[in-house]
C-alpha cells in the first residue's frame, strides 16, 4: 500500500502543518535498555536540538490541539518508533506549540513505514486539530 504524501503549508500559518525531519532515532527498547540515565538524556538532549532548530524556523504558533503523523523508515519494529514521537512532542512542548502533551491537547496518533523515504529517515507532521 502507498502512503499519502505529507502536506506542505506555509510555516507562518497558524493552523498549517509543521514537518520536522529526522534520521535515525534509538529505538523504544534500546533507550530504555541504556545502561545509565545520562545516557538517554544525552540522547534526548541531542535530538530536542535538531527538532528545536527545525521548530526555529516557524513563526511561533500554540495549537489548541496537535494530530501527529509519522512516517519514517527504519530498521526496527514500528512500535519502537514511538521515541521519535516522544523527543517531537517534548520539543513542541518546549518551544510553547502546545500546552501540555497530555490527552487534553495530544489528541491523535498516526505512525506508518514508508519504504519510499531514505533508509533511517522520518518525518513528524504536527497539525492543529480542535
């Protein structure tokens, strides 16, 4: 099956679409594997940058509410992604995109393979949703 091509909007527009791309990201099982909680904070430290400088590119804009979609692919199980979605969504909080990452404003998940996209690669869409 084919994904769906992600959707490019002005980055200025309050309610667009904010793509962050990154490449390769621990998995689920090996962030929580390491060995010493510097470790992973160095790792979370590391990409909060990359997804924060991305995020530096946009006029600042707080949604009431984000969809997430993942498309990437790795080399691992789909469900250990989820750290990618978690290092975004961290960033997204940091930087004042949102309020909270709880229910109340995290609102929806989508995470599918894309074999079409370079090897160790994903791209995170954030799109406002009320």
């Amino acid at each position: 099956m084919k994904s769906q091509p992600l959707t490019v909007t002005l980055p200025s527009v309050v309610g667009g679409i904010i793509l962050i791309h990154l490449n390769k990201v621990p998995s689920l099982n090996q962030f929580y594997s390491s060995k010493h909680w510097a470790i992973r904070k160095k790792h979370k430290d590391t990409i909060a940058a990359q997804v924060l400088e991305q995020l530096e590119k946009y006029d600042l804009v707080t949604y009431k509410g984000v969809e997430v979609y993942l498309q990437c692919n790795y080399r691992m199980d789909l469900d250990n992604c989820i750290m990618a979605v978690k290092f975004v969504m961290d960033s997204f909080k940091k930087w004042g995109g949102i309020q909270d990452d709880s229910p109340k404003y995290f609102k929806k998940l989508r995470m599918e393979v894309n074999q079409e996209m370079p090897k160790d690669s994903c791209v995170i869409e954030l799109r406002e949703i009320l």
